[in-house]
C-alpha cells in the first residue's frame, strides 16, 4: 500500500479495517526528507519491496506515478494494479505557473473546514475526519512544498502503455482535487484499465473504506484467483 502525500500511511487505518485481518498489507512509510522527489522515493521502494514475492499494489494520490514506474520496471512481479485518486502527471496544469512560488508560499498544514472539505467532503466518518486532521497538521511544511513541487513536475505518461498487468482505476465523483481529465489520462494511456468511479471525495479510502475495499477483494481475487491472500503481498 503506497499511501497519499503524507507518505505516513496512518491514513490507510480505516480501509485496512475494512479489509479485516485476513487481508494481508504491507504499508509503506516514505521517510521525512523535504530533499527527496519522485526518483528518490522510487530508489527507496526497490530497496524496501523484496523482489521474490509476488505483488499487489494500491496507490493512493500522491504515490501514483511511483506504483506505474514500479509495476513497469518489474513486470513479472507486480500482478496487478489498483490506483485511486490518483494522476500520471500534474493533475492541475493549469497551477504550474506557481511551481517558482512554492518556496516562498506560507504552508498551513492544520486543516482548516475548507481543507477538510477538500479531502472529505461534507460527510464521513467523525474518526476518519479527526485522523485526517492529526496526520496532515503533523507534516512539516518544507516537506509539503517539496512534495506538491513533485507532483507538479512529475509526468510518467509515457510509461503507461508498457503495463501489461490488470489495472483498475478509483474515481471519486466528487474529488475536488483530481479533476476527471486526470482520470481519463490513465484509461488513454492503459487500454485494459478497468474504471471503478465510486460515490466520494478525494480522501475516498477514508470517506468509503467499505467500498473501496470491495473494489480492492475482487481484484485480488481476479489477479490471484487460485492462490490464498497470505501468499502475496498488497
């Protein structure tokens, strides 16, 4: 599991729940460093990810392009892919005029009720919410502006259409922050993606574990059909 920009993965907590124990998970927890991007983050994945295993991947957001850039650089590993609110490249083009500003930029990370509303909505669940709050006012705000400058320069377009194993991709039909556009680029890109648009916002792990994690069985199963979920990792 490759988590959002926070790079914690305290965020997966309610879709592991979901999920329940007979799920096995590995979360990944990218080190605080404001100094790394995209290439080193993927350099620390192939360090940390044994290569012997067979693999199930979700991204989530931010981690993206680093599930596409592993899934292709190894390819008989990686059995399949599911992506959720997520891009290939800036999903807002249209900022990067501010990419020179970042620096310089106040960062508030405590999310105020317009942020909140930003990640999850209106609704969801009152714990989901609160953890959303703690994780995000806990990041540093040099390592927010590093990550959001990433993800403005980031672009692994070009790689899509070597994938070869299964991909599904989770759309949120209320993500305020990940336009459709975005979306489309991954069924553009990748023909046999399948896309699952569920009813949610952009922290939709968190707003609708149950229904993320219903998407998340059936493609394990359609990726492991006749082996037992301890024999993977996800």
């Amino acid at each position: 599991m490759l988590p959002g920009l926070d790079g914690t993965g305290n965020l997966f907590e309610p879709l592991l729940q979901a999920l329940g124990d007979e799920w096995p998970s590995r979360v990944m927890r990218y080190p605080v460093n404001p100094g790394w991007g995209y290439a080193e983050l993927l350099t620390w994945l192939q360090d940390h990810i044994p290569n012997d295993q067979p693999l199930f991947i979700l991204a989530e957001s931010f981690s993206g392009p680093l599930a596409i850039e592993l899934a292709a650089r190894r390819p008989q590993q990686v059995r399949g892919l599911v992506l959720c609110c997520t891009f290939a490249a800036n999903p807002r083009p249209g900022l990067n005029w501010a990419a020179g500003l970042l620096p310089w930029l106040p960062m508030v990370t405590w999310p105020s009720g317009p942020m909140l509303r930003l990640l999850m909505g209106l609704d969801g669940p009152a714990e989901a919410r609160r953890q959303m709050a703690e994780v995000v006012s806990g990041l540093p705000p040099d390592l927010v502006r590093a990550r959001l400058a990433a993800v403005m320069a980031v672009d692994v377009r070009p790689v899509l259409p070597s994938l070869r194993q299964p991909v599904w991709v989770l759309q949120a039909d209320a993500d305020a922050l990940v336009p459709s556009a975005a979306t489309q680029e991954f069924c553009d890109g990748i023909s046999h993606a399948q896309l699952v648009r569920l009813a949610g916002p952009h922290a939709l792990l968190q707003a609708c574990p149950e229904a993320a994690a219903a998407v998340l069985r059936d493609a394990w199963r359609q990726c492991f059909p006749d082996l037992p979920a301890e024999s993977a990792y996800s």
